[in-house]
C-alpha cells in the first residue's frame, strides 16, 4: 500500500474488523470511513458462519417483553436490563432495516417464516436457506458496501497497534503503516481461536481486543465463554468445527447416546446442554443428534448446509444421528463500553463479540449474536458522527506494538484450564503460563485476562463453572483493566 494513499484517509475513523458490526458501523456512518480486514472481504467473518439466525419479536403471539425476558433469563442474573429492553426493543426495526437493504429472510405463505431456538419461548428466529442466515445477511451488506465511494476497504490489512497520546486515541498502527485518526471502532470478533475447539474461524484470536487492553481500554464479564453444544464431530477434533445449529433441536432433533438414550433436555440454554453433554462424553460416551424425525420437513431441505457438513465426513443426517461434541462458540466479554460504544479511552468504541455491552449477562441466548452487532455498529457510527475530530498526527511517534505472535501452546491451555468446567489450580496454571508473553502475544493476553476474571468468580454462573465453587452467589460483574493482572512494571509503563 502506498504511503499517498495512507495520507489520504489520514484522519478518517477507523473500523477493525469486517463482520456484521464493522459492516454495518460502515453503512450508518455519514462521513467517509476505513476498514480494516486482514482477509478478503466477506471472508474469515464468525458472522458468515451463522446459521440459526437474528432474533426478533415480530411474532403475533410475540413481544419485545417477551423477548427480554427469555435474555435476561439466559444471561442467569448479569444481563443489563435497560441494555436488553433496548436492543429487544430495536430489533423489529433491524429486521425492517435488513428487509429494505435486500437481505431475503425466508417466507412461508407469503409471511415471514419464523424458528423456534432453545431458551426462546416463542419462534422469533428470521433464518435464511434453513441454516445459511449469516452468510446471506453478509453479503447483503457487502454489495452496499462495495456500492459505496466513502468506504474504503483496506483488505489483507491488520491491526497492529494503537497510539494514545495525553489519553486519547491519535492513531492507528497497521500492517501496511500508520493511520492518524482520532476514532477507532474496534469490531474485530471474539476469541474462539484461543481454544482447541472453536466454531469460529482461525483468525477470530481477540488480537483487537488485546491492542485496546494495552492501550488502557477497560475489559468486562471475560470470564464468560459460550460452548455451542452441538458442533459436527470430525476426525482432528481441533481448529475449526461446523456447528449444528441450535435451530435443528428447535426442530425437534433429540439428543441421544451410543445407546440410543436421551440423557437431557435438549432446549434448555446452552451452558446447561453444553455441560451434561460434556458430562456424557467424560462418562465414556458416544452423543448424538438425531434429526431423522423433523416433523414435515426433511432435514436436507430445512439444513441444506449442515447436510453438507455431515456428507463431508460420511453421515448421512437423514439417515443417521450426528456425531456431536461442545466447541467455543462465543465470548460474552470483551471491551466495556456504555450505551454509546465509548470504552474507556476517548476516541475508542468497540461493537460486535469484541465488545461487551451487557446483553448477554453470564450466557448468550441464541440468536441475539447478529442482532447485537448490527445494532452496536450502528449506534457506534452514530456517536462517533457527532464527535468534533481531533486534528490528525502527521506522523507517527515512536509507540510500543505487540507483535501478534500467536503461540500454539495456548489453545491446548485455554481448553484445558478454561473450557466448560474451571477451577482454582487450573486457572491460576494458565495465568502464570501466558504471562511472560502478554507483552508481545495477543493471544497470551487475552488469555490471562479471560484466567484473572475466572479466578475472580469465585461462583458458577451461566457459562462460567467453577468445580471448586459450584454454588450461586450474589450477581456481580468483574471487570479489568491491564493494571490488574499480576505483571511486572515494566509492562505498564
């Protein structure tokens, strides 16, 4: 990339990350804005892989209270109320929103036809091809961003750091150089590369997260970490895995062992079926799901895409059950920010999974996840359009970076050490493993601030299960800065 034209978005807010809340954080924004996107665009998105779908009350028998209430239920006492009602309240206008943009949400009769997930208590879920909502959502989104002239796209682009001077943001660093700006949303994703097993893409490693950390941003709830039950089982069993979306047990698929037993109640939330299905395969057993029986739809036709999943490794989902195990699929932390997408250092937001907004409280409930991004996207473009910007840096000062290293021994301890069931010793191991490499190893960071979280609750709440504290106590947030963990000065000043 050449330096003219560096100079020439000199100034312009930048956007980390292209999923769903970079996208549309773009789309809202009224003036002339950069992303950044180390894949092509459209690619390496955890959004892309969303099947299930967007939730909305749009229902007759439905509402924006019924709505809430199933959240605030899921989240097990750490949701933010007046944060769910607003997004709950929001998401029919969304959906309006998608519909006028061209997104085709599937029809039956003519009417918008709506799916039934776990822990909802009505059908509110707009799906799209059965199990490709995700995908169709996004590309949506990027022919209006190709279509517009103020967006530009730097692709194969990554973040490499951010430069604070007098604590507000002043520029950016990035693998092709250093962009002055005085507003950066950070939309870069979740963490599921940090685990062995993961439903997200490679790339997903909460690098921005990281580089908002050492920029002093304020993280919160990281110690929540959100295992889809149901991912295909392959044979490697580590990296990427296909999800089996929550919709197929909505459908009515069961959840069985070797024995062909049901062993739990397959619409209860995700921690609790995440957990017994843990439970049943440190037993010795084999689970499945079988969806041969989905009432009057085949599965092939309502599933086109997980059908693809299973053939790829030999299952025949009409035929046969669905080898299943729990992989990370989603992080309810991530960076605090207000009802603006504001963090904690003046001229950062973040929206999407790198934030945490309080929505999801202790446990995601399915489907809020794109709802969530579309919307803190939004607001977060509409703040940082009434924000007076700084006059932009000519150049670069001298500013530490990490170098994003990526050591491959930390998917193996977070799995181990802060996967579904945790405990004192565990943690406390992975906490001092990373922490000599928090300073050059985004990965390592964000590691020890998801194990010094964890060490903090010392409760099981949601998705955070402590073996040596099972019980429930009262409903706090933990919440950290990088002056919280227990490094030497010298990486922090």
């Amino acid at each position: 990339m050449s330096k003219a034209l560096l100079s020439a978005l000199a100034g312009q807010p930048v956007i980390v990350g292209a999923g769903l809340a970079g996208l549309s954080a773009a789309l809202h924004l009224r003036q002339p804005c950069v992303i950044l996107t180390p894949s092509p665009l459209g690619l390496e998105a955890a959004s892309s892989l969303a099947q299930g779908g967007i939730a909305a009350a749009i229902g007759s028998d439905d509402s924006p209270e019924l709505h809430a209430a199933d959240t605030l239920a899921a989240g097990a006492g750490l949701s933010v109320p007046e944060v769910v009602r607003r997004v709950t309240t929001a998401a029919p206008q969304v959906i309006q929103t998608l519909l006028d943009w061209g997104v085709p949400f599937a029809r039956k009769d003519g009417v918008l036809d709506l799916h039934l997930e776990a822990a909802h208590s009505r059908k509110r879920i707009l799906h799209i091809g059965g199990d490709g909502s995700g995908a169709a959502i996004m590309q949506t989104l990027i022919r209006r961003v190709q279509a517009r002239e103020n967006i530009t796209v730097l692709e194969g682009t990554s973040l490499k750091g951010l430069m604070v001077q007098d604590s507000r943001l002043r520029g950016v660093h990035t693998s092709a150089g250093f962009l002055p700006t005085s507003a950066c949303l950070v939309a870069s994703g979740g963490i599921g590369a940090l685990y062995n097993e993961a439903t997200s893409p490679s790339t997903v490693s909460g690098s921005g997260l990281a580089h908002a950390a050492r920029a002093g941003a304020r993280v919160a709830d990281m110690e929540f970490t959100q295992f889809h039950p149901t991912a295909l089982k392959t044979g490697s069993m580590t990296g990427r895995r296909p999800l089996v979306s929550e919709a197929v047990r909505g459908a009515g698929a069961i959840l069985v062992d070797e024995r062909n037993e049901r062993f739990t109640d397959e619409l209860e939330s995700r921690d609790v079926v995440a957990r017994a299905i843990f439970a049943h395969i440190r037993e010795g057993h084999d689970v499945f799901l079988d969806g041969r029986r989905l009432g009057e739809t085949v599965f092939s036709q309502q599933f086109p895409a997980i059908t693809a999943a299973c053939h790829a490794i030999g299952v025949d989902p009409e035929k046969s059950p669905i080898p299943v195990s729990p992989a990370m699929h989603y992080h309810m932390g991530g960076l605090d920010v207000d009802a603006r997408g504001r963090t904690s250092v003046s001229g950062l937001w973040a929206a999407g999974e790198a934030a945490c907004t309080g929505l999801h409280g202790a446990n995601r409930l399915a489907s809020n996840s794109l709802l969530e991004a579309f919307l803190t996207g939004q607001w977060a473009a509409e703040d940082i359009d009434h924000v007076d910007p700084q006059p932009a840096l000519l150049r670069s000062v001298t500013t530490r970076q990490a170098h994003s290293q990526f050591s491959g021994q930390i998917p193996k301890l977070m799995s181990e050490y802060a996967g579904i069931l945790r405990d004192e010793t565990g943690l406390q191991t992975l906490l001092h493993a990373v922490l000599p490499d928090i300073e050059t190893n985004d990965g390592a960071l964000v590691a020890a601030l998801v194990a010094q979280s964890a060490l903090k609750r010392r409760e099981s709440r949601g998705s955070h299960y402590r073996t040596d504290y099972p019980e429930i106590t009262d409903p706090y947030r933990t919440s950290l800065t990088l002056s919280d963990l227990p490094v030497p000065e010298r990486l922090l000043s």
